[in-house]
C-alpha cells in the first residue's frame, strides 16, 4: 500500500493488541490479515502511514 508502513507482523491477536495501541495514542492504524479456519494464529501485519510510521515503531517496541 502506497503511503503506508508496516510495523508489526506476528498473530493476528498480537497485531489486534498492537493496532489497539497505536490507536490509543492517536495513531492510524490497519491490519491486515484475518482469522481462518486455524484459528487466531495467521500472519497479520500493522500498517500506519508514513508519517507515523518512527512513532509507531517507538510505541511497538514498548508494548513488546
């Protein structure tokens, strides 16, 4: 996606902690990847913008 920055990947209940997260500190956020059939265990990734992206990072590596 063009203008955004991926800055979490792991289990889409990680990526779900993580964009709650970023939300709370009024930082855009989107996942991207979704549940199956496996059960919460997918790959899932956090996307920010650009321009959000070196504080989201910080905010990642604090809630680790």
């Amino acid at each position: 996606m063009t203008g955004w920055e991926v800055v979490f990947e792991g289990p889409q209940f990680a990526a779900d902690v993580v964009q709650a997260s970023l939300e709370a500190a009024g930082i855009h956020a989107l996942t991207v990847g979704s549940d199956t059939a496996y059960g919460p265990i997918v790959q899932s990734r956090v996307l920010v913008p650009e321009e959000e992206a070196a504080a989201a990072r910080t905010i990642v590596a604090e809630t680790g």
